[in-house]
C-alpha cells in the first residue's frame, strides 16, 4: 500500500538525559521530585476542587449516551492519577443536573470553597445550544445569539439554557480566587442537526425571549470570544472545547459504550502521560484522535495557560493505575470498569496504598485476575499474595482485547438492490457488524447520484464512489470496507500500563531549520501543502534499547510502512537516543486532501509490521514473531481477537502524530 509520504533521509542522535526539565521527560530522578512537591503540596493545604456535569436524560430535549459516562471517566481520572478527594468531586448527573442546582453548585463547591492557588475543574457533557442574546446589553455576539448549555430542565416552562455570560461571570468570580481553573466543554453550539456515527451533542436554538440577566452576570459581556464560542479573550482560565463554535461534538461507541469523542481521547491522553504533562501536550494528540475519526470536529484549546501543567499540578503519577479495595473472600474490588477500559480475564498488580513508583524495586503485595467488569468498577479474585489493603493501587500488567468489530449502518437499504447485495457479502464476514439504527457506526453505506457512498463517523465520504454500473462495484465496495477495519483496528491499538516511553514530534523544514508545528497556538490543527516536508523524531526515553517500526495511516484507508524500510528488516533505537527521518508529503490523484495518523510502535522484541501494510482482510494473517502481540496486531487486520493470549504490556509502547495534506489552492491571479 502507497504511503502519502515520501521517504527523503534519516539520522539517529544522541540525546543527553541530563539536564532537562520538559515536563514529558520524566527520569527517576524528577518523579522524585514530582512525588516530593506532591508532599508539599499536601503540607500547605491546597485543595482539588472539580464540579463534574454530565446529562443524557432530558426534560424537554432528545436524550444522548455518553455524558454521565463522562463524568464518571473524568472522575477517576482526578481521583487517581491527580489525587483529587471524593468529597472535593461533586458529580452531577441527569434528574441532578438542573439550572439551579448547576448554578448553586458552582457557587458553593467551586467560588465559595477555592482560596489562592487552590486547583479548580468545571467539566460539562451533554447539549449545547443558542438563545437570543438579550437586546438590553452591548452586543458581544455578532449573530445576536449567545452560546448555552443546556441543564436537565431546560426548555420546559420559564426555565432557560445557561448562557455564556453567566458561565463566564461565575468563572471570573472563581479565577478572582485562584488563577489554577481549567474548564472542559463536551458539547456543541451550531443548533444544526446533521447524520453522525453517534449522536452529536446540539439541539435547536430557543427562540423565545430571553429572560433577564442572572443577578451574578450584571456587566459580563461585551468581549471578543475565541474560537470555541465562550471564552473571553481577556479571560484567566484555560477552557478547552469540544468543538468550534460551528461545529458539531460527537458521540463515539468504544466496546459499546459511549463517550464525548473529545472528552474520552483527552482523558485517554492524560491518562497514558508519564508524569506532569501540558495541556498543549495532551491537546495535541486528543485533537488528532477525534479529528483522524471525525474530520468536521475540531477540539479547541484557548488561555494564555495552554503551555502549563494539565490541572496546575505537575506532581501527578507517571503511571496509569486504578484504586483497589479488599472485598474478602481473597477478592478485589477496583474503582474503574468498563468506561476506562477494563477487560474480564485481565491481570493487575496491587501495590500499597500511596506508591508512586510501579516497577522494580518496587514490588507488589498481590496479583489478581478481573472476574467481573461492570460499567464503572471491576471485581477480581487473588491469584498470589494478598491481603490487599483499602485505597491500595492496581497497575494492569496483562490486558484481555475484546473482539473487535466494524459496524455498519446501511442507509435506505430497501431502495437499493446494488446496497443488498453489498450487504449479503459483508454478513458472511465475522467482524462486520450491521446495525439497526442509524446511530453508533463506523461507517455508513448508501447509494446516491448512482453510486455507492461510504461516510466514516460524520457526513464526511471517506472512500472513492463507486458507481453502481460498474460490474465489479460489489467487490469494490466490499474491499473498501475491508480496508477500513484493519485501519481502525490498528488505529485503535495502544498501551496504557506500559514501563517503557518514547516522544514524537513533527517539525517543519524550511531550508536548513526545523521548527515545531505542535507548539505553534497558530497550528492547533497542523496542515501541510502536498509537497513540503518535514521531519519525524521518535525519543527513546528509557535507558532500554527498543525495536522501532512507524507505519502511516492515511484517510484514503491505506496503512503503509515508514519504517524500517524493508519489511521484516528490524531496526534498534538505543536508549536515550533519538531517531529522525525526513519525509514529503504526497496526496492520492483523487483526493484534494487527507488525514495522515503517524503510529509509531516501540518493543523490546523483533515484531514484524510489515504484513499489516496489505491492508486488505484476507487469509489466515500472521505476525513474524508468532507471540501475543504479533497476533494481536495479525487478528486486527482480521478484525478479530478472540482467542488470542493475554498480552504483556510491559515490553511495547504505542505513539502517534496527526496531521492534514492539502492541495494547495491557486488564485486565478497567481496562475
């Protein structure tokens, strides 16, 4: 399969470990220090305070899936890898959630409670919306509409969205407390409804006349917003967003469970951080997922803060763990299901409770294996060691993958004979899904202007029509869905338990200098012209040498090896050295633009990528080393992964960069 890059050169060099105080370079000797500011922190009594607001059941409005799921996900986050309290969390969620309640809350448990360089979060899942902005005050929306959220009771009798006027008084009533507020918005505000993969997170504007200002947003407004749609440009908070102010947030089915697509691939990429982490560090990535899935989607990060660490806190653990208690009986209850991605038959090592360091010399005081996973917590039975004590830490050490299929929704289905055909081949087919809603697919087929159709999550076409004339258009169209599973399921493989850590970066060649498109606020979405090249680095930053293999995964469906250059060739990175390749961008003949995802895979054994580059799922297809992960990697391509071994996560490590290849358009004056 063809690259839409070129090959130019590449180098590896030497990079010293010492010296360094980026926050994404964490030695031992700075987790240290991380764990001593933690202490500190302690000490000095400041507080982590957050007001989690998730909604899918509404009053007056059409209900979603994912938001409570959301909280829940963000929850565990700030509680485990952040050290937030359980009672400095307050959750509210659905019949909860009512314009009062998230007013008053934001009042009593954020504003009144926060003192100086206290921590503070404000997330919010579920409806956004529009409503007139009132005629009586300075026009601070050009469309004289304001953005909202939408509360549980909203649109029923005399009760209104929250604007953004009094969102952003009672943050400036919060930053005049503290200057440590982050605020994350998993909802969308264009009022337009469109067909998605998931729901999208919008209902109608309300048109009714506006009711008077909230006695707290009297002399609020007035100044330029970003391009999120909410925060004041002169505002001390960092606010990220699910979307433009146009745009529209989606739903996205993981294992079959929902989630905002950006609130679960910003917590995924928290998650996975090695010790303190930037917001810029982490939005870099979550913005690449959701844009590779959903191309009309693009997270916003806004605030002068965007560089610092994610919450203000840069003594968070480096590892991903969950907190476990003892259920008796030699069994195990952990504070984390299916929403963090548990898996029944998984194991996980148990440290005391307060460790901060999960390998050696550290060692645990048990091991269990998960029995049950439910929604929001797991239960497992001791296999060695024991007993375990009360807010003691799980690390996953082997991880269970769940069978992995492909849905599909088929659109007007009975008006198309050419569509019926199409999916009577594809049911033959064991990882391929058809759905019967039109809500939670992969991928949508339908036939239009004489032509098969395929859409990915969002009305973006994501292959070449087929016309429905064309005596092989079964087969090619089958072959294009083929494509797009083995490419979402190795897009979708990663490693959150993982001891080892690498860097990858992009820069921009220009001339003889490189520069960085991913610390730029200008680039938030990074766009390359067909042609331009740039540089990838990878950095290994353990002291171990690791086997490094870079495949491209484009969004014409193509997955292609950049390295190493011949496949099956293995090719070692020392530890603390760092690998470097120039590349150009190219563009297929009939695309003005794609999506590339560079994955970067880092083990500690040879594995050969090489056969997932064939793209197509045919065969019995096998990796080279003939180990669990091999095999994974092999039954991704299938699309299957049952029966497959437990597979280790101590000894790999994924990584990605995406970024956008464009023709460059040309003025008639230029011509």
């Amino acid at each position: 399969m063809k690259s839409n890059i070129a090959i130019l050169s590449f180098s590896v060099v030497l990079v010293s470990g010492f010296g360094c105080t980026h926050p994404e370079r964490s030695s031992l000797a700075e987790e240290a220090s991380a764990a001593l500011l933690g202490s500190v922190t302690a000490s000095t009594g400041q507080q982590k305070l957050a007001l989690l607001v998730g909604i899918d059941e509404y009053q007056a409005v059409s209900d979603l899936d994912g938001c409570v799921n959301d909280v829940e996900n963000m929850k565990g986050l700030l509680r485990d890898k952040f050290g937030f309290e359980e009672n400095n969390i307050k959750v509210l969620r659905n019949e909860e959630a009512t314009r009062e309640t998230i007013i008053e809350s934001f009042q009593t448990h954020l504003i009144a409670k926060a003192s100086k360089d206290d921590i503070a979060v404000f997330h919010y899942s579920g409806h956004g919306s529009q409503m007139r902005d009132r005629t009586d005050a300075s026009k601070d929306e050009p469309d004289q509409y304001d953005e909202t959220i939408v509360p549980h009771d909203s649109r029923t009798a005399n009760v209104f969205d929250i604007p953004d006027d009094s969102i952003n008084a009672l943050l400036r009533l919060l930053s005049d407390k503290t200057d440590n507020v982050t605020v994350i918005l998993d909802s969308c505000h264009s009022g337009t409804a469109v067909r998605a993969g998931g729901k999208v997170r919008t209902v109608k504007k309300d048109a009714r006349d506006p009711p008077p200002p909230d006695s707290f947003a009297t002399g609020a407004r007035g100044t330029a917003e970003g391009e999120g749609g909410w925060r004041p440009e002169d505002a001390k908070y960092v606010l990220l967003s699910g979307s433009r102010s146009n745009q529209l947030s989606h739903e996205l089915s993981v294992d079959g469970k929902s989630h905002g697509a950006f609130t679960y691939f910003f917590a995924k990429e928290v998650r996975e951080a090695r010790g303190g982490v930037t917001y810029r560090d982490v939005m870099d990535k979550a913005i690449g997922n959701v844009n590779a899935r959903y191309p009309s989607q693009e997270p916003q990060i806004e605030g002068t803060l965007a560089d610092n660490y994610v919450f203000s806190d840069e003594s968070s653990l480096a590892q991903n763990h969950v907190l476990a208690s003892p259920q008796g009986r030699g069994r195990v209850l952990l504070k984390a299901g299916q929403i963090q991605g548990l898996t029944t038959g998984s194991v996980y090592e148990v440290y005391a409770p307060g460790t901060k360091e999960f390998e050696p010399p550290a060692k645990p005081v048990a091991e269990i294996q998960l029995t049950r996973v439910d929604p929001f917590s797991a239960e497992g039975t001791i296999l060695s060691g024991g007993p375990v004590e009360e807010a003691s830490r799980a690390v996953e050490r082997q991880h269970r993958y769940a069978d992995r299929k492909l849905r599909i929704y088929y659109k007007d289905l009975s008006e198309s004979e050419t569509l019926k055909r199409i999916k009577a081949q594809l049911d033959q087919v064991a990882f391929i899904e058809p759905l019967s809603e039109e809500r939670g697919y992969h991928l949508l087929l339908h036939e239009r202007d004489g032509a098969i159709v395929t859409e990915g999550g969002d009305p973006t076409e994501i292959s070449p029509r087929v016309p429905i004339n064309d005596a092989d258009v079964v087969e090619r169209a089958v072959d294009q869905v083929n494509h797009w599973a083995s490419w979402f399921n190795v897009l979708s493989i990663g490693n959150a338990s993982t001891g080892l850590e690498i860097k990858v970066d992009i820069q921009r060649v220009e001339g003889q200098q490189t520069r960085s498109p991913f610390n730029n606020p200008e680039e938030v979405n990074v766009e390359f012209n067909v042609g331009e090249i740039f540089e990838i680095s990878v950095e290994n930053l353990t002291n171990d040498d690791l086997y490094l293999t870079v495949l491209d995964l484009s969004t014409d469906g193509s997955i292609a090896l950049v390295f190493p250059a011949a496949p099956g060739a293995q090719e070692i990175l020392a530890g603390k050295e760092t690998w470097k390749k120039k590349l150009r961008t190219t563009l297929p003949p009939n695309r003005d633009s794609v999506k590339d995802v560079l994955k970067v895979f880092a083990t500690s054994h040879p594995v050969d990528f090489s056969f997932l580059t064939q793209g197509a799922v045919r065969g019995d297809v096998r990796g080279g080393s003939n180990d669990p992960l091999s095999e994974l990697l092999a039954q991704a391509v299938r699309g299957v992964t049952r029966g497959v071994e437990d597979v280790e996560l101590d000894n790999w490590v994924t990584a990605e960069r995406v970024f956008r290849v464009k023709r460059q358009t040309v003025s008639r004056r230029e011509q």
